[in-house]
C-alpha cells in the first residue's frame, strides 16, 4: 500500500515516513502542494496525508484538485494543527476522508491510517508503536548553552522528551568545555540525528555568546518557527518550556519568557542569598528597561523565529545579562508601547537551584557594573537606531539537519 505525506515540515515528514514505513507502508513525500501534485500521477498512491499550510498550493485546493480534476476517489486525509470548525467543515466539503490534528501521537495517526485503507492485511499492527510519541503542531529549535557539562547534564530527561517530542530540535552549544561534554553532547546526537544538532565553540565564548550562536544557527533552518533557550541543568523543566510556547502561540506575543514568581502550587526553590541579589538586580532592570517585569533571568525563553533573527544579529555588551539586551533591543526596535504588548511573563510551575551553577557570588558582585554598560550602550544605540518595520514569519521547504558546524 502507497502513501503520499505532502507537508512542508522536514521533520514531520521524517517521521511520517519512518513510522509508516515500519509498519510496511512505501511512502513518498513532498514538501510543497504543487510537488505532491506533480507525484501524484506518477506514484498513484492509496493514501493522500496533506497539510493545510503547505506552500505554492494550498492543502485544501490539493484536496480539490484530487476531487474535481483527477476525478480520483483516493482516501485523503488532513494534517494539521488547524483545528476550527470551519476549517474543518471546509475540509470535509472538498472532499477530505479524515481530519487528523497535530499534535498526534504516532499509534493514532497508523491506526486512522489503516482504517482508511480498509484494515490492509499485509500491514502490521500499530501495536509495534510506542506509544508516547508525539508529531508536533510546530518545529521548535532549542538552544542549550553547556560549559564543562559533562556530568551535570541531565541526559536521560532530554533523551525522554526528545523520543516524546517529534517536532522539537536541541542545538547544544558546547561552550569550549575542557572535559568530555563533547562526547555526551554527540552520543545524544547519534542517538537522536534528526532532532540535535551540536555546535562546538573552540574557545570558551560565554553564555551570552553561546546562546546567539545557537540561536543564529537554528534560524538557518527554515522550517523553524519558534526559538528559544535553557539552562542546560534544566533548573526551568522542559514540560514548563512546552507552556511557554503554548503561550506564545495562542496569544498576539513575540516573545516568551519564565517566570519564578512565588505562589501556592508551584515549586520554586532558590537560593536566599541569590533571591535579595536578584530583587536588588531586578528593581534595577525595571528602571533600565522602563517596563514592569518581575524576573527577566529565569534562563527559559522562546519567541518567533523572524524576532529571534532581529534580537540575535548583534554581539551582546555583557557576558550574562543578555536577557535584559533581548528586552532592550525588542524596545528599540518596534518602541516601548508596542514592546510592551509583544512581550510576556508567563510564571512556571517549578524553578529549582541546582548546585555547581556557573555564576558565583563573585560574579554575582560585577552584575551591577554590567547593568550599567547596558543602560549607557543601548542609550548610545538609541540615538542612532532606526526603527525598522515589523517583519511577519515567513516558511519556506529546506531543513538543514545535515549542516556541518564548526
């Protein structure tokens, strides 16, 4: 039995393909409508997989074009995170079969799979599948600063939601670390080759630095949609971060950052020493920033890819307070009101310390000068900065997994 998956997601139709082909199906793939159409005469496939969004033809005018030129009666089913009534009722009226919404898990799609192709026999059963695993609505870069790593780096829960997570991509800067943290950061690649990716940094370059080079390398993916950032101890948990994105993606926000606000039913742990130094530093950010936050150095943010490429362009001043610069220059590029609205504090249901972090009291001590430099520089900037005109998020079909990196 042949299945054609049209979606312009790499990574989704990496998946598609692997799991279908488990299981016995041939499957071909195209990440455009206009391809999937071309390949449609010529494979004749049992089973059309669209997605709504995929580029030069929409899914639904493929579903359309199935129907009403080719006259063909081939089983179609729709992919997609879309999930309204009337994007579905529009569906089903050109002539869709199924509506299968992202996220699925990989058990339920092989099993709407096999009932649309009338329970093939020569098929084996969906029961071979695991059945935790999850093809995502979006394809999320993460980027993972990791400086001599080796044996705090929280291997087994990254390896858990990587297999869960099909449709989010780990890019581990390793900082210039001088112990094995390399070799664990490449064995997680091998491992997981379509889901981490490993930049190495010769020389010890910094948090700040490392994350905009993680970052920047993501963004030259573009079937990226969203990027963001973690401590590489996960002291913010990875189910928070998916939160965090959940947020951004279901509000008019750009950008996404954690919170470690204290409250009932949330499980924030800190350092009391580090918890006055962070209110002092914080009173002092607000004044910077002339915006109300209450915690800009959680470590978790996530925001669109076309802000993440405006915010991540430039070195940074500072070594730690980049956080603080991301606000900072999502100011001076669209203005504080609008800045204001495109920004958000989501709180995080846990936030623990974990002992061996990087920055000590003594570094702890520098932050106020470093704040300093920031409120000069950027006032400095601001004199000459033009604002430029907000730039909408654009897909297009490559996916650089394969990218060598230095």
């Amino acid at each position: 039995m042949k299945v054609l998956a049209i979606d312009d997601q790499k990574i989704v139709l990496l998946y598609l393909k692997k799991c279908l082909t488990q299981l016995g199906y041939e499957v071909q793939t195209a990440t455009c409508g206009h391809m999937g159409i071309s390949m449609i005469k010529e494979f004749q496939p049992d089973l059309v997989m669209v997605d709504i969004n995929v580029p030069s033809v929409s899914g639904l005018l493929v579903v359309e074009y199935i129907r009403q030129d080719l006259k063909s009666n081939v089983p179609i089913a729709i992919l997609s995170g879309q999930d309204d009534q009337e994007t579905v009722l529009d569906a089903f009226n050109r002539g869709a079969n199924d509506f299968i919404k992202k996220p699925v898990s990989l058990k339920e799609l092989s099993a709407r799979v096999k009932a649309l192709l009338k329970n093939p026999k020569t098929i084996q059963s969906h029961d071979v599948l695991p059945a935790d695993q999850y093809i995502q609505e979006h394809v999320v870069g993460v980027v993972i600063p990791c400086y001599n790593e080796e044996k705090r780096l929280p291997v087994a829960s990254f390896r858990k939601f990587l297999h869960e997570n099909l449709g989010f991509h780990f890019c581990f800067v390793n900082d210039g670390s001088t112990d094995q943290t390399n070799e664990v950061l490449l064995s997680l690649k091998k491992e997981f080759p379509y889901s981490v990716s490993v930049y190495h940094c010769q020389k010890n370059v910094g948090k700040a630095e490392a994350v905009r080079k993680g970052a920047l390398f993501l963004s030259e993916n573009s079937d990226m949609e969203y990027i963001g950032y973690l401590d590489a101890d996960l002291s913010t948990d990875l189910s928070d971060f998916k939160n965090l994105l959940q947020v951004l993606k279901h509000s008019k926000h750009r950008i996404v950052g954690g919170s470690r606000m204290l409250r009932m039913g949330a499980d924030i742990s800190k350092n009391s020493t580090r918890a006055l130094i962070s209110k002092l530093i914080n009173l002092l950010i607000r004044f910077i920033l002339k915006m109300p936050f209450n915690d800009t150095q959680c470590g978790a943010k996530i925001m669109d890819v076309e802000l993440a490429k405006v915010v991540f362009k430039r070195t940074f001043l500072t070594k730690w307070l980049f956080d603080v610069e991301i606000f900072r220059r999502v100011s001076l590029h669209f203005g504080r009101r609008k800045a204001a609205e495109l920004i958000c504090e989501s709180p995080i249901n846990r936030w623990i310390h974990v002992d061996g972090s990087k920055l000590s009291l003594k570094d702890s001590a520098t932050i106020i000068f470093q704040l300093v430099r920031i409120y000069f520089g950027y006032k400095k900037i601001a004199l000459k900065y033009k604002r430029q005109p907000q730039v909408q998020p654009q897909k297009t079909v490559i996916y650089a997994y394969d990218q060598k990196v230095a």
